[in-house]
C-alpha cells in the first residue's frame, strides 16, 4: 500500500470515527429533547383550547379509530367543551388545511348549537412571513369571534370576514378548516 494510499485510509477513518461520534451525540440529545417539545406542544394546545372557549372549565375528548403512534393512543378528533357543571357549552377542535405555502393548523371552538364560532387560534403554519402569517395575528383572528356559523366566509362572497390583503388563500385556508370541521362534528353528534 502506497503513502497516499494509507493517507487516504486515515482520513476516512477519521471521518467514520467524526461521524459515528456525532450521531451518538444527537441520539443522546434527542431524547430528553423529544419529551420536552412533546410536553410544551401539549401545554400549547391545552392554553389554545381555554382561549378559543373560555365558558369551558373541562374539555373531554372525543377519540376517532385510527392509531397514531407505536404506544396505542388514537387520534383526537374534537373535544367537548363543558362548563365547571358539567353541561355541554360547546366543542373545540384542531383541524388542518392546506394554505398557499403548507399546512395550516387551525384551533377552533363552536357553540353547542353550532350556531357561532366561539374564537380561533393558529397552532402552526408556514405561509409568506408578512403577508399568509398575518391569519395568526389578532386582527384577522379576532373576526372570527362569535361569528355566526352561517356567515362563515369571506366578504367578497358575502361573509363575515375580511380576507387579508395579498394572502386570499391562506385567509381562506383558516374558513375551510373551521366550516369543514364544524360539519363533521355537527353530524358526529347528531
């Protein structure tokens, strides 16, 4: 074997060793990391749920067939909202919907009588920063405030809510999530 030849063998070698350290590292780092983003999206969605329904002290949720992970817990399809004695006051819910750029994720509650939305919020989204990212804003979300289910879209087509300038499909996007996810429920509970 030549000197260049045994050169070369070193360095790949280091760079086995580099990356071999460097993937124990991450593994490492991923755990207790993994958990704690887990924990704080809990927490997130915990605090969105009280803010879309304040009337709510409880939210049960309503579970669907499908199996989203290897420990066995089924996907959450919506939550009923109920007062501190126990009467339903509405139901919240997590819906996502494609926007202009991704997927949007919307939170939303409804009253028991699915007659008016009873706030939003944007869980995550990746729309144009300064003109789709504006449906996280309060402006554009506090429209949406005890709207009327029936007037449930944009005012262009002769709705309740402005879509924002420049960003027609993500404004949209966030009334989709909510009319197709208020449907679902309403003939869920029926």
């Amino acid at each position: 074997m030549t000197d260049s030849n045994k050169d070369i063998v070193i360095i790949i070698g280091k760079l086995v060793l580099i990356s071999v350290i460097a993937s124990a590292l991450l593994a490492v780092a991923f755990v207790p990391t993994n958990e704690q983003l887990k924990k704080n999206y809990a927490e997130a969605r915990t605090s969105t749920l009280a803010e879309i329904m304040p009337s709510a002290a409880e939210f049960e949720a309503v579970y669907g067939d499908t199996v989203i992970n290897d420990e066995g817990d089924k996907e959450i399809l919506y939550y009923r909202a109920k007062d501190s004695s126990g009467n339903l006051v509405g139901y919240a819910f997590f819906r996502k919907q494609v926007g202009a750029q991704g997927l949007i994720e919307v939170a939303g509650g409804v009253d028991s009588s699915f007659n008016a939305i009873t706030g939003i919020g944007i869980m995550a989204h990746t729309e144009t920063p300064g003109l789709g990212s504006k449906i996280a804003d309060d402006p554009f979300k506090s429209q949406f405030t005890n709207v009327k289910v029936a007037d449930l879209s944009l005012s262009k087509s002769g709705g309740a809510i402005d879509s924002i300038t420049g960003a027609t499909i993500s404004s949209q996007a966030v009334i989709d999530a909510l009319n197709e996810q208020v449907g679902d429920i309403k003939v869920a509970e029926a």
